[in-house]
C-alpha cells in the first residue's frame, strides 16, 4: 500500500511539470504587458523597454520557460510577485487557510447535508421526500453559486441584518460563502448519493438481510451505505477540486482574500509569476485530493485494497521467479 | 405530528423574518459602521504599500493617508507640503527648501539626504516615467535640496515631478524588514496598525504630526479622523449593500444603477447622502490616422460622425445626467480652460449634417470597429456611439478589451478604427491635450501622436501649449481651434463621481485624483 502511495506521489511530478509548462505558455502567448502597466499609460517605450528588461520580459520564450522550471523545480521557488514586493510562496501561505476554510466547511456541508438527503432520497424513491430532496438537488445544480451568493447577501444581511455581507473575522464570515459555495456540490452529493442507494437497495443480499429480520436502520447503514460509498467517495473528491475553484468567484464576492481572489487579481494584472503559482498550488492540492480519495478506497472497499496489494504480490512473485 | 413539525417550522420562519426585519430597522437608526473609527470601502487592494511600487487602483485609494509628498495640489494650484518653498533657478534647475522641524509617524526626523535618497530610489525602480527628466537631487544643507532636470521643464511638470515620489526617511524605509510594502511609515498624521491584504487597513492618528501650524496644513494632510479603516470590496455591488448595512461609512465604488437607492426616498436614503463631483477623466474618441486609415484623409468623415453622436444623450443614457457634455477635453476646472468654449458649437448632435459629411466622405460601407477598455460606463457608451452611427448608415463593430490589452492594443493601428478612451489630468487642459497629442511622448510607437497623428502643425501648437514661455490664452486658444478644425478626436462626456456617505460625515474632501481623504472630511460632533 505504501509503496503505491509513495508510486502516486512521484506522479504528481510530471503532472505538476505539465501544469507548469501550460499555464506558463498560455501566460507568456496572453496579451498585455506587465512593464506597461506598472509604468501607467504615460511612460515612454524607452521607459517600457528598460522596465521589461529588468523584469526579465525580453527573453524569448524557452530561456523563460526552462529558467521558471528550474527556479520551481530544482530550487522550490515560486519567483516574486512584479508588483508586490513579496515571494508568490508567501502570498500563497499567506492566503491558504482562508482557501482551505471556505473549502473544507463547503465540503463538510456536502457530506453531512447531500448525503443524508440522497439516502432519503433513495428511501423513499417516487415518494414526497424523494421529489422534495431532488428539487432542492435540481436547484442546486441549476442556479449559479454568485448568483445564490449575491441574494443570500440580500436576505441574510441586507434584509434580516443577522450575517455580515463581505469580510473576513469570526465564523459568522463564513456562513454565507459556505452555503453558496456548498450549494450545487450538495446537489451533485445527493443526486450521486441516492442512485448508487438505489442500485445497492435491489441487491440480492439486501433483501437477504430483510428476510433475516434486520432493522432497516441497520440494513441501510451497516450493508446498503458502505457497498454504496465509492461512486460517493469519488463525487467528494471532484467536489473537493469544484470547490477550491469555487472559491475563485466566492471570494470576489465576498472580498475574502484567499488563493481564488489573489490569483484573478493578478491575471488582470498580468502578474504571472503568482498567476502561475497560484495554478501550481492548487494543482498540487487537487492531486493530493485525489490520492487521498484513492487510498479512501482502498479502506473503504478490500477489493480495492486487495488489488493495489495484489499488485505489488505479483510483481514479488515474479521477481521471485 | 408531522403537520406540527412543519406548522412549527413555518412558525419558527415566519417568526425569524419578523424579528430580522426589526433588526434591520433598529441597525437603520446606526450612521457609523463603528464608533471609533471611519470606515472607507475602497475596491481594490492596494497590493503593496511601499513607496514607490508604482501606481494602481488599490493604491491611489490609500496614497496619501500613508504618505506626503514635496507638495500638494487643490483645485489646480500647487501648495507645499514637505517643501517649505521653491525657486526656479533656471529652465533645468530648482531649489527646494524644506521645513526644518520635519519627521515622520515614526519619530524620525527628515532632511535633505531624506529626500535624496527617496527620488534616488524612486528612479531606481523605473516605475515612474515622469521621474525621467530628473538628473539629480542633490542636498544643499539639512534643509535644502536642489534638483536639477536632463531638459527644460513645461507647463506643471516640475509640480508633476514633486507630485510623483512619495518621501519616506531613509531610516524608517531601511529598519522596514519588506521594504514597506505591509509596515509603511510616512510622515503623513496615520500610522499603519495593521494591514490584511486583500481585507482592510487600519491607519490611527499618531498624534503627533510635524506640522504644528494649522493654517500650512492642507487637504492631503489633514487629519480629522482618528482612526480609518479601508475595506477592500471588490465586488461593486457589495459597496451598496456595505453602505446600505452601515459597515462601512464612505464609498465611492457604489455602482451608478445603486446611487438613486440613496438618494431623498430611496431605499436607503435614511442616514445616507450622496456627494457628487464632477470625475476628472474625460471620456474621448480618437480616430485612427495611420496610413492606412479610412480616416486618414477624409476630414468629412471624421465630422459626420462627430456630428451623429449626441453628447448629451450619452450623459443622459450613462450618467442619469449628472455628468457633462463636455467642449474640448476637459472643462472649466481646469484653470486654463476657457469659459468660453462651453457657449461654442462643439461637434453639435446634428443627423442631416453627419449625412451630408457622409455623403461627402469616402466611406464606401465598410464596418468600422469601436476600440474601447471595457467596463460598465465603457460598455453603454460605446454601445450607443453604436447606434447613433448606425442612425447615417455606419455600422459600427464593438472591440472590447480588458485593461492590460486595451493599453496594448490603443497602439496597434491595424486594430480599431476609432478609439473611446478616457485621459485625465489634474492639473491643466494643456496637459490634458499633452496625453492625447504631444507626439514627442509617442513618436517611436506610433510615428505620431497617440492616435498616429502626423501633424507638424498641431505639434508647433502643441508645444506652444506646453513651453512655460508660449504658454497663455493665446497658443491654448489656437490648439483648441486647430484641434476642432482637423477633428482628430474630440472630448465627449465627463462622468460623476458618486460618493455615498454617512450622514455623519458632513463634509467630502477628495485629493486631486477624486479620491476619498478620510482625514480631510469633516465629521459630525
């Protein structure tokens, strides 16, 4: 099992290399100039030549491409904002818990809110709860998170005065971004959840268990929930990933500063390098996302856990002879 | 007992709305966002508050709260802040005396070699083109600094070049681990207590400024209020909502569909005023006169669709009216603008005379395209420039960039036909003209002037305007002819700038850029 996750983090490599590689060239063939916009609208082109060179900007494309990779990869350093005085990594460290919260919180709503509306859902297919969750699940995929966002600010703080509108402080910041950030992941949650209830609800071993005298209780949470888990797990992950790119609009809104909002900022900046290391970052996390979601699994189901072991045992068989 | 649940669940709703109402009517009766301090919404951050990071929307919002410069400038006349006085020695050379009892929100105290070492620095980052023409600064004595320039100085520049670097001690600026950047000290009344980039700002009053005669202290230095928070909110339609919930006191990023919400029987009048002003840009078209051009040399074109766009219906449709038709490219601000051009004919909305320049023209029919740096004034007034030239049978193509492209692309002659930009100086129309037509600043991109003007005439003029010897009624009055006679581009509309505010700030004061002084606006007992 080790060994695959050790197998998994050394893929991450070349996935964060090709991440790097692309969004630098979209950044480098994107139109607009740093040197002109620190300079303003008045500056002479002589001014504009002497600020691009000392930026760095006159060098063609593979001398900076291969010395941004070189600075990432071999020296961990992701360069330093053109406009802030400051490293990309800092700002990124800086901002990442706001990221990280908004992110975590939407993803607890997903699965403490979508999934026991899909099991209800599934419970009671065609029936009132069912249509019920399943509107709210249409609704949620349906109506976009800035929009939910802007009337959330309405009635909640504009109207009943009970949340602040924007901001960053205590909890009480958090509540309206969550829910709107949350909201269509929920949906996607339940409406995962409650098909693959369905297809372990008909199971033969299900009615098994009913035939014994089980409680439905015990039934749904002990043989139907756990059988049901890896498509639901796999919606997690993804949500995970929708939400951190989630909170790029969510925090614009909100005017919450974390990893979403600096990275637009600079894109309309042309700040590439926290552009660039903002993409990388959250890159990194989505890939870390993902394994974990894969080793969740192989907890989650021995078949799973029993291939990824099963691999390695072949390998050491033949190895073996 | 589950029509209880739900009966309870509506009850407990229902009951939940009542009382968020009431509290809702209770926070109306609030006009602070909070007791001991003022709170400014600003729309962006300012990134990096160091002195001398060059200039963007976040910053200038904050500018002077954090720092002084050698002067300062109200309603077109130049004061002097850290300089005490300044004579012209000759066209490239100025000395500058300072005050002698200087220091900063620090403690330290600031000479001569203090300012030195702020222009020396500011020029070392080549952030700042208009620093340029500076040779060297060098200091006299404690107290007196002379500047000397690589040219002779034009109209304002040398109060531009003063405008330009702020001034911090050497000592503050070297014992600031980021060069500033989230610790700045100044020498302006605010120190900086904390600073959440992205989030807010917190300046206090030191209590301590170094300018202890009242009567020398003047808009960009005062200091009224003893504590000013600046939210960063970038989200426009959160400015309303901030204002509307009294989190914050003063905005000036409110958006102009919001502003009617708090005006006399508005939504949100109770406890809110409206201050507006007159915005300094000046929204302009500038036709493209490359070779190439259709332009280029078809003056009945460029009249007939001068003449196809209403000015007024522009400010009427965009502004709600509370801008201005304007007359050249500015307006009587400027203090040498001519009252008189505001009684002229400016390119007057006339449809059967752009028909006739059009039937004139050479224009054979083809699509003109509009270039413009887009945002939500942008958008409408380009989209009715849009359609008053399809009223003489133009049709017009909408070419929207965003800000980085657009001051790219304003360059590029082969990529629009005509160009709606705004230009805004705070100091005179003849600098104001300067950003548009001095071919000297645009001759090795353009060939020309901005807009690929190639004109030795409006040069000569253009030069007159701006030699501090030429300079008068005269040569102002025969580049502004010379510049409606050709009709290269024209002046169209000034937009306002809303401020909405607390009742309690009972007076708005703006620096030269429209900006909001916290520490200049007055404040109710």
């Amino acid at each position: 099992m080790w060994k695959y996750v050790v197998k998994r983090l050394l893929w991450m490599i070349p996935v964060l290399l090709g991440i790097s590689v692309v969004i630098f060239t979209i950044m480098y063939f994107c139109p607009g100039d740093p040197a002109m916009a620190i300079l303003g609208n008045g500056a002479t082109p002589a001014a504009i030549e002497a600020k691009r060179i000392e930026m760095g900007l006159d060098q063609p494309y593979l001398v900076r491409l291969l010395s941004y990779l070189n600075q990432v990869f071999l020296h961990f350093d992701l360069g330093d904002s053109y406009f802030q005085n400051q490293s990309v990594l800092s700002g990124i460290l800086y901002r990442m818990p706001y990221t990280l919260i908004i992110a975590a919180l939407c993803m607890l709503l997903q699965i403490f809110i979508g999934t026991p509306l899909g099991i209800t859902a599934a419970t009671h297919q065609n029936g009132f709860a069912d249509r019920a969750c399943m509107i709210i699940a249409l609704a949620g995929v349906s109506i976009p998170g800035f929009w939910l966002a802007m009337m959330l600010v309405l009635f909640f703080s504009v109207k009943l005065g009970w949340l602040p509108p924007y901001g960053v402080g205590g909890i009480q910041y958090f509540i309206l971004p969550c829910i709107a950030n949350a909201f269509a992941g929920i949906a996607s949650q339940a409406r995962q959840t409650r098909s693959s209830m369905l297809e372990v609800i008909r199971s033969d071993y299900i009615v098994t268990a009913r035939a014994k005298g089980l409680s439905e209780r015990d039934i749904l949470y002990k043989h139907a929930l756990p059988n049901a888990l890896i498509p639901i797990i796999t919606v997690v992950g993804n949500g995970m990933g929708m939400m951190l790119g989630g909170t790029v609009v969510i925090e614009s809104v909100f005017s919450i500063p974390g990893i979403g909002m600096y990275t637009t900022n600079a894109i309309n900046n042309r700040d590439y390098p926290i552009v660039m290391g903002g993409v990388l970052f959250l890159g990194a996390v989505f890939s870390l996302i993902m394994l974990l979601v894969d080793i969740i699994y192989a907890y989650v189901d021995p078949r799973i856990k029993a291939q990824y072991e099963g691999q390695q045992k072949r390998k050491r068989r033949s190895k073996n002879g | 007992m589950k029509k209880k649940l739900v009966a309870l669940l509506t009850a407990g709703c229902l009951l939940g709305s009542i009382l968020g109402t009431s509290v809702s009517v209770s926070a109306a009766e609030y006009t602070r966002a909070n007791p001991e301090a003022v709170v400014v919404g600003v729309m962006a951050d300012p990134e990096n508050m160091g002195p001398w990071s060059g200039m963007s929307l976040g910053r200038i919002a904050v500018l002077f709260t954090t720092y002084e410069y050698m002067i300062t400038r109200e309603d077109g006349q130049a004061y002097g802040v850290l300089a005490k006085n300044w004579t012209e020695v000759d066209k490239q050379t100025y000395d500058v005396e300072l005050y002698d009892y200087i220091h900063d929100a620090a403690g330290n105290p600031l000479t001569a070699s203090d300012i030195v070492f702020s222009f020396e620095t500011a020029i070392a980052t080549k952030n700042y083109g208009k620093l340029s023409p500076v040779e060297s600064v060098t200091a006299v004595d404690d107290y007196n600094v002379q500047f000397k320039f690589n040219k002779e100085l034009e109209m304002g520049e040398f109060e531009n070049i003063m405008l330009e670097c702020a001034i911090v001690t050497q000592a503050a600026y070297e014992a600031s681990a980021d060069q500033m950047a989230t610790t700045p000290v100044g020498t302006t009344a605010y120190k900086v207590d904390s600073y959440v980039p992205g989030s807010e700002i917190v300046f206090t009053n030191t209590g301590d400024y170094w300018q202890t005669d009242e009567s020398l202290v003047h808009g960009t230095s005062l200091h009224n209020a003893d504590k000013i928070i600046f939210q960063i909110i970038t989200d426009p339609s959160q400015h309303t909502n901030a204002i509307s919930t009294h989190t914050v006191d003063i905005s000036n990023g409110v958006p102009a569909t919001d502003i009617d919400k708090f005006r006399e029987g508005g939504e949100f009048a109770e406890g809110n005023i409206v201050s507006a002003v007159l915005d300094n840009p000046t929204y302009d078209l500038e036709y493209n006169m490359s070779d190439a051009s259709v332009f280029q040399d078809d003056l009945n074109l460029r009249l007939a669709i001068a003449h196809a766009i209403d000015r007024e219906g522009i400010n009427l449709g965009v502004f709600n009216g509370e801008g201005m038709a304007v007359k050249d490219f500015g307006n009587s601000k400027y203090p040498d603008y001519n009252p008189e051009w505001d009684n002229e004919e400016y390119f007057d909305y006339d449809v059967d005379k752009a028909k006739e320049y059009l039937a004139q023209s050479n224009y054979d029919g083809s699509t003109l395209r509009l270039e413009y740096i887009t945002d939500s004034n942008m958008d409408m007034i380009a989209q009715l420039i849009q359609a008053y030239l399809g009223q003489i049978g133009v049709t017009v193509e909408l070419v929207p960039y965003d800000q980085m492209m657009g001051q790219q692309e304003q360059y590029n002659k082969d990529g629009f036909d005509i160009l709606l930009k705004t230009t805004g100086s705070t100091d005179f129309i003849v600098n104001q003209w300067k950003l548009c037509w001095d071919a000297r600043d645009y001759r090795d991109m353009t060939g020309g002037t901005a807009n690929f003007v190639v004109d030795e005439k409006l040069d000569e003029l253009m030069q007159a305007c701006l030699n501090t010897e030429t300079y008068g009624p005269e040569s102002i009055e025969a580049f502004h002819d010379y510049l409606m006679e050709q009709c290269y581009g024209y002046g169209v509309v000034q937009g306002p700038v809303n401020i909405v505010h607390s009742a309690y700030i009972t007076d708005v004061a703006l620096d030269m850029r429209n900006q909001i002084l916290p520490g200049g606006c007055t404040y109710a007992e």
